[in-house]
C-alpha cells in the first residue's frame, strides 16, 4: 500500500507572528519555520503503517517554492522514502493545493492520503475534504485512530460530542488530530541518509490547472489587544469584583 | 441574493450556534432558507420553523443523513446549492467536515471560520491562531462559508417558516458509520454556556477536575480543558479549548492552572472577563487577565466555592 502525505512548510508554532505596518500581511522575514505540526503527525502514521507492514511506501509532497524543500527532507529524515516539491511562487488557495494533489493522486494511485487537518496559518481546514471531493474517495477528519482493516480504513474522529468512527473504502483520505500519535525526532544517521533520498521536483504550471486566485487578501491587522487587568490579593477580592466591578457573577 | 444554511443538530435538538450563524447571514443580507438534513429529525425541524429571518426550511430526512456523513450531506448540499448565491454553516465539527467538499465540487474557494461580515464577498476571519486578523475578498460567484459562532449574536426565535421535504436520498456508498462515543453531561455546552472554569496540566489528574465541578455547579458553568490536561488523559477531547478544540466566547471564563499558550487564547481570548489561577506571577495567562490570583489552585479552588 502506498500512502501519500501532503506536507505544509508554515511559522514555528511557538513563534507568535506580527503583522507588518503596512497591514499587507504578516511579516514572515527571518521567521522560525517548520513543518506544519498536523502534517509532522501525518508523517508519522504513515511511518507507523509502513513499520506494522500495512504500507509499503511513503511519499511526502508539499507545494511552494524552494523552500520547503526543507521541510520535505525533514519528512524523509522521519521515514518518508521519496519526495515530491511541486514549484510555485504564488500562495495558492486551498482549493487549488486540492487540484495539484489532486493530479498527483492520479498519477501515483495512493490507497491511502494523510493530511494534517489544518495549516496553522492559515487555519483554512480545508484541503484534506477538498481533495476527497475532487478525487471522490471518502474522508475521515480530524483522525485519532487510524486502523486499516483489509480493503477498508476505520476511522476515529474527534468530534464535538466526543468521538465517532467511520468505516471508509479504501483509497481514502485521512486528516490527522493532534491525538492520533506523539512524532519522533529524526535521528542524525537518519538526516544524513534522507540527504540522499530522491525528491522530485514539479513545476506548478505543467499540470494544466487554471490556478487563477479565488480570493484577494486585502488587509491583515493585529487582533484586538486585551489589557492586562488587576492582580487580587484573597479570593473574597475576586469574588467581590466579579460581583460589582464585573457584574459577571450574582 | 439568497442564502441556504445547514443546521448544526444531532437528529433531536437545533445546535444554538446555528442561529448565530443566521445573524452573519443578515448581515450579508438576502432570502435565507435553512437546510435541515438527518433522519428522524422533525423535533429539530420545529424549532427550526421558529428561527427569525428565515423564509424556508428544507428538510431531507432519509436514513443516508442519519450521521450526516460528509460523502452523503456534500452530494446533497451542492446539488441544492444551484437555487442559492450563499451556502453557509457553523465552524463546528459537522460544518468543518462537510463544506470544503461542496466547494470544491462547486469549484470554488472556501471562507472559513468568518467573524465578520464586510460586504457580500468581503469578510474577516483570523488566521494564524487568531494573532492576525484577515480582511478576505471573495472572487467567486457563489460562497461557501463557515462561521465563527462566537463573533455574532444569536437571532430570536419567534419566526415561522414554511417547511418544505425534499425527497433527496444521495448515498455515495464509500463510508459508512460504525459507532460513538459521546461524552454524556448534564453541563450547558462548552459553546453554549455563560461561564466557563477549564483546568490545565496544574490539575495534576482527573480526579482534580471535581474541584472544578463545585464551582460550576454554582455558577451553571461548563468545564474545559488546556491540551495538555486532554493529552495527559485528564479529561476527554471534547473538552479542549483553544485553536484546534472549541472555541468560547462566555461572560466569565476562569482557567486554573493554565500558562496561556497562544493555542489555548486562540480559543478564549474574546470572552467579556478572564479569570486565571495560577501559581507563577509569570504565566502568560496573566497578560489577558482582567483578575489575576498568583496562588497555589488547591488552596484556592474549596475556598472559592465556598464563598460563591
Ligand atoms: C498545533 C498545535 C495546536 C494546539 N492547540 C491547542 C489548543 O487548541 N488548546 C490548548 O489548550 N493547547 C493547544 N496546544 C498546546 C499548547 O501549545 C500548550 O502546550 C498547552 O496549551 C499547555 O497547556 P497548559 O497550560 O495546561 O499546560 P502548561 O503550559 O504546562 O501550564 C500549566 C500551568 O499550571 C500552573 N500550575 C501548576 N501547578 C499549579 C498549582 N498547584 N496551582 C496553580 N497553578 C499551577 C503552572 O504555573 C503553569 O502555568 C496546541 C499545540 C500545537 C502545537
Ligand atoms: N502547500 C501545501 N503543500 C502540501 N500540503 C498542503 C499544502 N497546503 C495544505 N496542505 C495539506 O493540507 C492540510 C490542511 O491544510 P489547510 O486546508 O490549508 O488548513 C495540511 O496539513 C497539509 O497536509
């Protein structure tokens, strides 16, 4: 079985990022990046899959430009065995990420895609369900288990209420939840190795997709800063400001 | 302009949310219809008859929805999107799982999670766990949007809509539904509730959530969680808070033994009044904080209750 894992190269998610004065977007120069922690999950249940014997191959792939290419050694370095970059200075709308992985789903006949269930930064959670559509298979979102079970996956999902878990046909598509698994760290014998791992490079515009931008980003402004308040003394001060001052409690 | 809304509901109650998702739906402005899909689902129907704005309520009750799989709901969604300019739905698990397939097979860009409401294409939503604020124009002719609940007031519910079934039974027949595992409460929803108390990793483990009950049981709270108390098997998942768990927006929210990770403000930092307890004057939490305690949560937590 292989398995596809769609990789995002985004800011550190320990970096609180600003946004520039001109208010075009948020400054990202010099920015600690990373892989996308949903996806750096991805990576793992697939390494998972293929150590039980479930998967036979990993190919990670990421869209963007040159870049990311680090971020996709870091997938080999972690257990991926080949990459794929598809080249693109533009940032792309979720929907058109979908189209391109669409074309390589096509291409290279996945049984299985893992997504991360959304990019921390633009936190869209959409191009796991998108690439469903457009291929037609069926999805399991926002994945705590995964268990493959002959020609069938089943699913557990983190839903509102709790849990709920799907059978799904297999090709499907997976997006994974921060409690599906706990990813290693890759192993210096094992970053050196991926040096040398194949990684394929595309360029966005051979696969004939329109990919025209759907949306138009007209500003980025900070959120609203909350003041820091007041520290109480006793807890008879807390609840007699959150009584009077705040009126919040009766 | 006219405007279809999926109705967030488990096959017997309307989700609250849903009505403020008709509010961001006034606000664009338009014919606004609801889309009630499930089976068995006519209590849900009625209230939805009752939602104010609202012109008509579709109903598809066939078994293919009763789990509302996003396969079976998106095949159906999209065909009916035909009628409509704007397909909305709540940022909420079902909404979240559902939409990006209608718009993909509308070929179009999605909107997600919006807190505002610029114009008919231009809306505002966070992007990078709500440090930035986006202001988006859509270029498409049809929209498919999510909507951040906690960022509109709920519309009334003194309507009276017609009802109109649909005979729809689209079942793409590559899923099925196995089983759940619901976390039962006789607590108001995380979403839904006026205060909410939620423990961090300071709880230590799961039995120290009960202090937490003591006291929201006096204020007719709901309890959350940080990530890491989830993680530490503490509590279930459905009780995170922040960028990837629930997002709430209460009068009163308190944390206790929470640092105040970016992750966990993204999904608290709009309530009214922020309360942490916590022992390290230096915790992050304290940065949003309109009342701060710098106290050790065991000494705290009975004596709060008590003097509630
Ligand atoms: C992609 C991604 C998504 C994430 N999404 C979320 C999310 O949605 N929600 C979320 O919450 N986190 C999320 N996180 C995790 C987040 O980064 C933090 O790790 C997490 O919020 C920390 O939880 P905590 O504050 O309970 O634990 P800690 O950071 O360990 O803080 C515990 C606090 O308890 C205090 N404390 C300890 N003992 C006591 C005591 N006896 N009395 C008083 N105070 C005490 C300590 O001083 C400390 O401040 C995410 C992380 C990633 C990478
Ligand atoms: N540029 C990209 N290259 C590769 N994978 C991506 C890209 N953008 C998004 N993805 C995948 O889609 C998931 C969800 O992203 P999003 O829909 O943007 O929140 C990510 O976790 C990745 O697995």
């Amino acid at each position: 079985m292989k398995v596809l894992v769609p990789i995002k190269r985004v800011i550190d998610y320990n970096v609180k990022v600003r946004v520039k004065a001109d208010n075009s977007d948020v400054d990202l120069a010099n920015v600690k990046m990373a892989i996308n922690p949903f996806c750096e999950i991805a990576v793992e249940e697939a390494v998972r899959l293929k150590e039980a014997g479930a998967a036979t191959e990993i190919i990670a792939i990421s869209i963007g430009d040159k870049s990311c290419q680090e971020q996709l050694r870091t997938a080999l370095a972690l257990g991926a065995d080949r990459a794929i970059q598809i080249n693109t200075d533009e940032k792309l709308d979720s929907l058109h990420v979908a189209k391109l992985l669409q074309k390589v789903v096509e291409e290279e006949q996945p049984q299985l895609v893992i997504l991360g269930k959304q990019s921390i930064d633009s936190d869209n959670n959409q191009t796991g369900q998108m690439l469903a559509a457009l291929t037609g298979l069926p999805q399991g979102t926002f994945a705590s288990e995964v268990k493959i079970d002959g020609d069938k996956v089943n699913v557990t999902r983190e839903v509102d209420g709790g849990l709920q878990t799907v059978a799904l046909n297999l090709p499907a598509i997976v997006t994974t939840d921060l409690r599906l698994n706990e990813p290693r760290y890759a192993s210096l014998p094992n970053i050196m190795k991926a040096k040398r791992k194949p990684l394929d490079v595309k360029e966005a515009s051979e696969f004939g997709l329109d990919l025209t931008p759907r949306t138009t980003l007209l500003k980025v402004t900070p959120p609203a800063e909350r003041q820091a308040g007041i520290v109480v003394e006793t807890v008879d001060e807390l609840v007699e400001k959150l009584k009077n001052e705040a009126k919040v409690i009766a | 302009m006219s405007i279809l809304i999926y109705v967030e509901h488990d096959n017997n109650e309307l989700k609250a949310d849903t009505l403020k998702t008709v509010s961001a739906a006034q606000a664009i402005g338009g014919d606004i219809n609801l889309l009630v899909a499930g089976h068995n689902c006519a209590a849900v129907v009625e209230q939805a008859k009752n939602v104010s704005g609202v012109s008509k309520v579709l109903v598809a009750d066939n078994a293919a929805y009763a789990n509302q799989l996003a396969e079976n709901v998106s095949l159906l969604v999209t065909e009916l999107a035909a009628d409509y300019n704007v397909i909305m739905a709540t940022a909420l698990t079902t909404g979240k799982n559902f939409m990006p397939r209608v718009a993909a097979l509308l070929d179009v860009a999605q909107i997600s999670d919006i807190i505002g409401v610029e114009s008919a294409d231009t809306f505002v939503r966070p992007i990078y766990a709500g440090n930035a604020i986006a202001t988006v124009q859509s270029l498409d002719s049809k929209k498919v949007i999510t909507v951040r609940a906690t960022a509109f007031d709920a519309v009334a519910t003194d309507g009276n809509a017609d009802v109109v079934n649909l005979s729809q039974a689209t079942d793409a027949g590559t899923s099925s539904h196995v089983n759940d595992e619901f976390t039962e409460s006789e607590r108001p929803d995380l979403g839904a509730a006026n205060v909410v108390i939620s423990g961090g990793r300071g709880m230590q483990n799961g039995d120290n959530f009960k202090l937490l009950e003591g006291i929201a049981d006096k204020l007719g709270a709901a309890i959350g969680a940080s990530r890491a108390a989830v993680d530490a098997g503490f509590v279930p998942n459905d009780m995170q808070v922040g960028q990837t768990g629930k997002i709430v927006a209460p009068d009163l929210y308190i944390a206790v033994g929470i640092s105040g990770a970016i992750q966990h403000l993204a999904g608290m930092k709009d309530s009214k009044i922020i309360v942490a307890i916590n022992k390290d004057a230096e915790a992050p939490i304290f940065q949003v904080a309109d009342y701060g305690i710098v106290a050790d949560l065991f000494d705290v937590l009975p004596e709060l209750e008590n003097k509630l």
